[in-house]
C-alpha cells in the first residue's frame, strides 16, 4: 500500500474494545503485508504494554502521545495504515485525531449504555466535520458479541441503528479467548499455541473478515 489511511477508533465509554480492535486489525493487516502503525493515544498506554513481549509482528507503535502532538505523529507518517487508538472520553486529543482520520471507527458494546455513548462520539465526529467542511465518515462495530447467539438487547440495538440510517459493519468482533491471550501472552493471534488457547482458527477468521470489512 503507497498511500496512507488514517483509521481512528473511537469512543467516548471505556472498556468498548477500542484497544483490542486497533491490535488485532494491525495483525491481520501486518499478516496481508502492510505496512502498520499503530498511535497508542490511551492513557494505559496497552499498545506499548504489548510490544514489550515476545511478538515478531513488525508493525510499530507509537508511544507518549498527546494533545499537542498527537497531528505531528500522524503527519510524520509516510504511507501505510495509521491507527489511532484513542482514550475513553471526549477529549482534545480525541478531536484532533478524529480530524485527522480518514475513517473513523466506533466499537460498542451490545448495551443501552454504550449505544448512548456511541452518540456522543457520532456528535464529536460531525462537529469535526463542520469545522473542516469535510466529511469524515464513521462506521459502528459492534464488539464482544457472542458467535452463537444473537441477544436481544443485541437485536434492538441493531435494529435502532439501522432505524435511523447509522453505518453499521455487517462484522462484528466476537468474544473470544483468543483475544484476550493476545494481550496476556504479548503475541499476534497468529503465534497463539493452538495447544494452550481454543478457538484460535475461528478469533482468526473472525479478525480477518471484520478487517477487510473496514478497510475496504
């Protein structure tokens, strides 16, 4: 890939699995052949606590990031996938990576509390959009999702959202163990012991259609 494509993940409630969907895009895009940063903008700084193990995954982080400097880094950034991985509120820092962005991408959780929260973010986002006098197009993913069964309240938070015309990925980042091990053991998905971690095939496929479904 030549150019570059800034992808902002977003959300105004912590703990929506921002984190988790920056990391597992950046292996399965590195796995393809891209070239992947990833600016660990979260406080917890979980990104960095991650390149500290054992993962030959080449793709590289970005630390210490803040409000003032947050454009330069991205700005720094020649081609490849950038993707911002952002604190869990409303910040300045927020909005200056959102302006930046190419996409922007909202992961909640199946509950009425992230779906508000979700709102709060769209209404940062077309703010953006006002100041710039550009569209920045977002998509909302819902995340944590259980592989076998639909909820309900799964089912009427879909059904709200496609109500009123909010983009919604057909993909969905299931609960799976797989990726929590990936932050427990610091390594990609695909270096996993099959023998230590079930359902690794299926986190991978799971990864790997939500991916391409965002960046494409």
């Amino acid at each position: 890939m030549s150019e570059k494509m800034v992808i902002a993940i977003a959300s105004a409630k912590g703990g929506a699995g921002k984190s988790t969907l920056a990391q597992i895009m950046a292996q399965v895009l590195t796995k393809h052949g891209q070239r992947v940063t990833i600016i660990d903008a979260d406080p917890n700084r979980p990104q960095v606590s991650w390149r500290a193990g054992r993962s030959a995954m080449a793709f590289s982080i970005i630390a210490d990031v803040t409000e003032n400097n947050v454009v330069r880094h991205v700005n720094a950034i020649d081609e490849g996938y950038v993707l911002i991985d952002l604190e869990g509120v409303g910040s300045r820092l927020v909005s200056r990576a959102i302006a930046k962005a190419d996409l922007v991408v909202i992961p909640i959780q199946p509950s009425g509390l992230d779906a508000n929260e979700a709102g709060k973010t769209i209404n940062l986002i077309l703010e953006e959009q006002e100041v710039l006098e550009r569209e920045i197009p977002f998509k909302v993913v819902l995340t944590r999702t259980n592989p076998a069964i639909r909820s309900k309240i799964e089912r009427k938070i879909t059904d709200e959202m496609t109500a009123i015309d909010l983009p919604l990925t057909a993909s969905q980042l299931n609960e799976r163990s797989a990726y929590k091990a990936v932050f427990v053991e610091k390594v990609s998905l695909y270096e996993l012991d099959p023998a230590q971690v079930n359902g690794i095939e299926k986190a991978i496929a799971n990864a790997e259609a939500m991916t391409a479904e965002i960046v494409n």
